[in-house]
C-alpha cells in the first residue's frame, strides 16, 4: 500500500467572521449555563457554532426547548441571533480550500471534498460555485443517487472532465474505491469518529497507486477545532484499548450526542484552551505508529450499514438529534 497521511489544517477566522462567532458563541454560553442538561439547546447550540463559521449568513435565531414547571408543556425559548453576514464575501476557510485544491491539481491529483450540512444550510454547492469560479470542473454528489449507482455516478463525472467531487461523507463511507481521488480534504468533519475513519479510507485502497493525503480543514479556536480535537482524543483512547483504530467493538461505541455534551462542557467550563487539534493528530499518528498497530497497514472493516438521505428541517425551529444514524440533519 502507498504512503498515507492524515494533516489538521488550521486556519484564523477574517475579524468581522470572528467578532461575529464570538458574538454568538457568548451567546451560547449563557444559554447552556441558564440551562444546564438541556439536550435540545446542547444539540441545537453545538450544531450552530460548527456549522456558523463556514455559513455565517440566513441560519435564523436559534431556538431551544423546556419544559414549563407550572403548566408541564414543552415552550419555545430563543437561544441567540446569529449576526448575517455577506455571503458574496470568499471568507478564510473558503480561500484556503481554494488553495489547497489549486496545488493538488497541480501536481496531477484529484481531490474528493467532504462537508456534513448538506440540506437547507448547504454548504456543498457553495464550494463547488466558488471552485468553478477559479476554472474547476467540481461536482456534487447527493442523497439523491442511489448507493448502488454511485460508482458509475463517479465514472460519467470522470469522463466528462470532474477534477473535484463534493459530498457528505456518509454517501461514500462504505462499498466506494475512490482510487481516482488521492487527496481527501474535510471541509467540515461532523462529530462521528467511525464516519470520519471509513470516509478518510476511501482513497486509501488496495490499487492505489499514489501516495493518499487525508486534510481536515478547522477554523482555529472554534468548536470545529474543539470537535476536531475531541475526536482525535478519543481515537487516542481505542488505540491505548485496543492497540488498533478499526475494531468496530470500540468505534460502533461511537455516541454523538456524548461527543455534543463534552464540546459544551467545554464551553461552559473554558476547557481546552491553548490545546490544538493538529497536536492531538500528530500524537495520534506518532502513537499509532510507536505501537505498531498503525491502522494504515489494512482498511478499516466495511459496515453493511446502508446510508439514508438527511431530513430536512423547517427554518427557525431546530429540535434536538436523538440518533448517530442522522448525524448532522439540523442545517
């Protein structure tokens, strides 16, 4: 098998995005403090400060629920209003995407794009308008085509020219050799730690040739760092259990909503601070590598698991997520 790499690209927010995300991020704080344990304000405020940075505009006030101790019934409370943005803007993040793509192709490799929010906050659409302004023959997959049609979705695209495709992970993370693509870049990782491990493998097969980069693109001191960071951390924890990353005895144990409480743990309590997230992957790679049971050496197992579409939600009124199978369907 080729060399395989895996590299946090960090990058800082322009001032205004910043002063906005910090806004929304106090915010959220106060929200998770007045009401603690809530899991639909957990959901819905985790899921904002993720998806904000790379879509800071038309998101809406955030809402959450509770219970009324008097009359018993569920009432709507509003969580923040994020600030809206200029979305003609090309912001950071966008700009190094650019980048990175532009010196892939370079060098002769094409390069397979990954985003999470993918329904009425779409993001992937977004990515492919601003790649086929600089001359980029990009494409996106969806839902809507088939599991059993996809191969041949990526055959047509080829022929016809594609350089990039984009697409939610979930649509690629099983039955999908993505020999054509040696660079994998996350533009958003989502928070399932078994998602991001069969995605991240999908280049990395047997008849592969070249040699397969895997990037994870965060805004730094953001929840996406903290999320990114979160991940890396537990993938530390089923290396030093099991001496090995693709047993699906430990990544099947892989609950987002934990994953969720902890990055609002986080928050309320000012944790984390100071600690990257490309530390926490290079310590994991030098770990894994120490060990000698570097997970490069064979891909991970296949799951039978078949991916579903993501629902979509009415605007305004996001409800708490209550299972990993739809991880992410709130944006």
């Amino acid at each position: 098998m080729p060399p395989y790499s895996e590299e946090v690209l960090s990058v800082d927010m322009d001032p205004p995005l910043a002063k906005a995300y910090e806004d929304l991020e106090e915010s959220i704080t106060d929200a998770l403090r007045e009401h603690h344990g809530n899991s639909s304000v957990i959901s819905t405020a985790m899921n904002a400060l993720l998806l904000y940075p790379d879509r800071p505009y038309g998101l809406g006030t955030l809402y959450g629920y509770c219970v009324n101790e008097e009359t018993g019934e569920r009432e709507r409370f509003m969580i923040a209003e994020p600030a809206d943005l200029d979305s003609a803007l090309v912001y950071a993040k966008e700009r190094r995407l650019i980048d990175e793509v532009k010196a892939e192709l370079a060098q002769g490799r094409k390069v397979q794009i990954f985003a999470v929010y993918t329904q009425k906050r779409d993001v992937t659409r977004r990515l492919r308008d601003l790649l086929s302004n600089e001359g980029i023959r990009a494409e996106v997959l969806t839902a809507d085509v088939p599991p059993e049609q996809r191969e041949a979705w990526y055959e047509r695209r080829l022929q016809a020219g594609m350089q990039v495709c984009i697409c939610h992970p979930k649509l690629v993370q099983t039955g999908l050799d993505l020999l054509d693509f040696p660079t994998l870049l996350f533009y958003e990782t989502g928070y399932s730690t078994y998602v991001l491990r069969q995605a991240s493998r999908r280049s990395w097969r047997i008849g592969q040739k070249q040699p397969v980069r895997v990037g994870f693109l965060t805004y730094s001191g953001t929840a996406q760092e903290s999320c990114l960071r979160l991940m890396g951390k537990k993938l530390l924890v089923s290396l030093a259990m099991e001496g090995k990353l693709q047993n699906d005895g430990i990544l099947s144990l892989d609950e987002d909503d934990d994953l969720l409480t902890a990055m609002a743990r986080e928050l309320v309590n000012r944790q984390g601070i100071g600690e990257r997230a490309a530390e926490v992957w290079k310590s994991l790679q030098a770990q894994r590598a120490d060990a000698g049971t570097d997970d490069r050496l064979a891909p991970p197992a296949e799951t039978t698991a078949r991916e579903e579409p993501e629902p979509d939600q009415p605007r305004g009124c996001w409800t708490e997520l209550r299972s990993p199978a739809v991880q992410l369907t709130l944006f």
